[in-house]
C-alpha cells in the first residue's frame, strides 16, 4: 500500500470521526454549527496542503525524468 493511499484514508477517518464526535456532542446547535464550520475549515487546509505536497512530488518526479531523458540524449550523440 502506498503513502499517499495511507495518508489519504487517514485523512478520511479523521473527518468522518470529527463529524460524528461534532453530531453526538451535547452541545447546543449554534456552537455545533460553529464547530462544523471550523473543522470543514481545518480540513479543507490539510486537503490544500496534500495537494501541494504532492504537486511538488510529481514535480521533482518530472524534472528527474527529463535530466535523465536529457544526459541519455547527449550521451547518444556524443
């Protein structure tokens, strides 16, 4: 199993447990609200910055690919 497929399902379980500990609180409906707000918030963040973590990945993954591509081509025609 990769990384990102256990960083991914993490990510998941961690919501769908905020959600329900948010709901079954025994809190009134406006600071649930507030809450859910909040956590939505905090997660929309931590989606945002996996993005951008793997983006970055992909990048360095792709400017390796064309070094390599790159000193094998000049290495052919030399």
């Amino acid at each position: 199993m990769s990384n990102s497929k256990v960083l991914v399902g993490f990510l998941v379980g961690a919501a769908v447990g905020g959600a329900l500990g948010l709901l079954l609180a025994p809190d009134k409906g406006s600071e649930t609200r507030k809450k859910i707000i909040e956590t939505g918030n905090d997660l929309g963040d931590s989606i945002a910055e996996f993005g951008g973590s793997v983006k970055n990945k992909f990048n360095e993954v792709v400017d390796g690919v064309k070094g390599s591509f790159s000193s094998k081509t000049k290495n052919s025609m030399s």
